[in-house]
C-alpha cells in the first residue's frame, strides 16, 4: 500500500512539473499578463471604475465576483470549524 501511494506521489509531481515547464519566468515584462492584462488595469481602471487605486479597482470592480465567492468559501469553512469543534453542553 505504501509503494503504492509513493509511486502515485511521484506520478503527480512529475506531471505538476511538466505542466510549469512552458510558464514564462518569475516578472518577466515580456509574458502574456503584462503584455495583455496588466496595461489594461494600470490605463483603464480610474475611468472605467472611478476608484482611484487601481488594487481596489481590481479586487472590487474587475473582480467582484471571484472575491465574494472566495470570502463565501471562508466563511462557510468557518462556520464548518465552529461547529464541528464546539462543546456540547451533557444534560444531568
């Protein structure tokens, strides 16, 4: 069972690995995010949002959807914790 698990362990890594050989490196101006993306935000959000900062604009306008789903997520695995982990009360 256990040279089963490792040999899984080891499949999954080496296709997490290939899977990044094709990734642009690590701030390269030249990748598709800061050739496409990036200048999009940085000359277009103070019109198109009217927020004046352009991280605000992002998480609160471009991405608003994406960041209510993330903080439902936190919250409901919250409420998850808290009520798996509380004490009941044993009546006497």
């Amino acid at each position: 069972m256990r040279i089963l698990a490792l040999i899984t362990v080891i499949i999954t890594g080496i296709i997490l690995i290939y899977g990044t050989v094709d990734m642009p490196d690590w701030g390269d101006p030249n990748s598709p995010a800061s050739k496409h993306v990036s200048p999009e935000y940085i000359e277009e959000a103070l019109e198109k949002t009217a927020t004046p900062n352009i991280v605000t604009a992002v998480l609160a306008d471009y991405r608003s959807y994406d960041t209510l789903g993330e903080t439902a997520v936190i919250f409901t695995a919250g409420i998850a914790c808290i009520l798996i982990l509380r004490r009941r009360r044993q009546r006497k």
